[in-house]
C-alpha cells in the first residue's frame, strides 16, 4: 500500500536565515532524520511512502520579504537544503499581510518544490474582501504565465472564508 506523503512540521525564525542558515540547516537535518526514521518503520509495515514534505509558519516570519536580494538569497538558501535533505516539497507557510500577498508569485517561481497559501476574508455578512480576490486571482495568471503548463496553480492554496447564510456558522472551504 502506498502512502502519499510525511509531513514534518517546523517553526522557522528570521534568526534561523542567518549565518547562512545554520540553524535552518540544522532543522531541517533533523526533519529529514525524523521523517526517515517513519518512513522505515512504515516501510517494515509493508508501506510505500511516495512524498516527504515539510510545512511551516507563516513565511514573513523567517523570510525578509521587504528586499528583494535577501529575499532570493534566502529562496535560494531553502531550496538548496531541500534538495541536500531530500525533502519532496516545501510549504513556505501563509501569507498574512498584504505585504506578503506581494511576494507570493516570486517565492512560488523560485523553486518547484516550494508552496504556499493566502486566506481571503469575508465579512460577517459573507462578503469577500474582493481587493484580496483580486490579489489572488493576479498571482493565479502570473502562475499560469511563468511556470511550465502553468503548473504552478497546484501549488497555491487560497482559503476562502465565509459564513453560511443560515445558522451564521463559520465554514472554511479550500481553493486550489
């Protein structure tokens, strides 16, 4: 039987980027060990796991997303340790500020591997914040523009928050 994915998560800080990454480096090295150590035991179980991914925080909370250079020197960074830990695919967290909607189509074009999400609100009527659906839907085009067969769609989750007409019960439903 096959499973389709582990999935380790960590907190990152903005002191993990530093000195090239040391203590990233260090916590993805013991994500990998984690993961492997699950992945055998599933394996003595007769399972065959096809992913190995790791998930985050919010990525404004480790990357600098105000300048640009230490922004792709971070990017890169990530992604050459998701390569050397053997990592499948790396979820750069939410995005929670519009300063951070603004980055989203850059950090999904840097690497295959890398992913992320943004909520749109609504209000207590069920309305969305159409400025946000207008945001989301820009970084969808430049998805489908810049990476290969536009492709790069699977790798975007929008949460959509609304409340139902009836009960006003809070629902999330989830966009990809």
């Amino acid at each position: 039987m096959k499973i389709r994915t582990i999935t380790i998560f960590l907190s990152i800080t903005s002191e993990d980027m530093l000195q090239d990454g040391k203590s990233f480096r260090k916590k993805m090295e013991v994500a990998k060990k984690v993961a492997c150590q699950i992945e055998a035991s599933l394996s003595q179980e007769s399972y065959e796991v096809q992913t190995i991914r790791v998930s985050t925080n919010a990525f404004e909370d480790y990357l600098n997303i105000e300048n640009e250079g230490i922004l792709d020197d971070q990017l890169e960074l990530i992604s050459e340790v998701v390569v050397e830990c053997g990592i499948s695919f790396f979820n750069l967290g939410p995005s929670i500020s519009p300063a951070s909607q603004e980055v989203i189509l850059r950090l999904l074009t840097k690497s295959d591997s890398f992913n992320c999400s943004m909520h749109i609100p609504s209000s207590d009527h069920g309305v969305c914040d159409l400025d946000v659906c207008r945001k989301a839907s820009e970084i969808m085009k430049g998805l489908e523009e810049e990476t290969e067969g536009g492709l790069g769609n699977f790798r975007f989750v929008i949460f959509l928050y609304f409340f139902l007409q009836f009960g006003m019960l809070k629902k999330n439903t989830m966009i990809t």
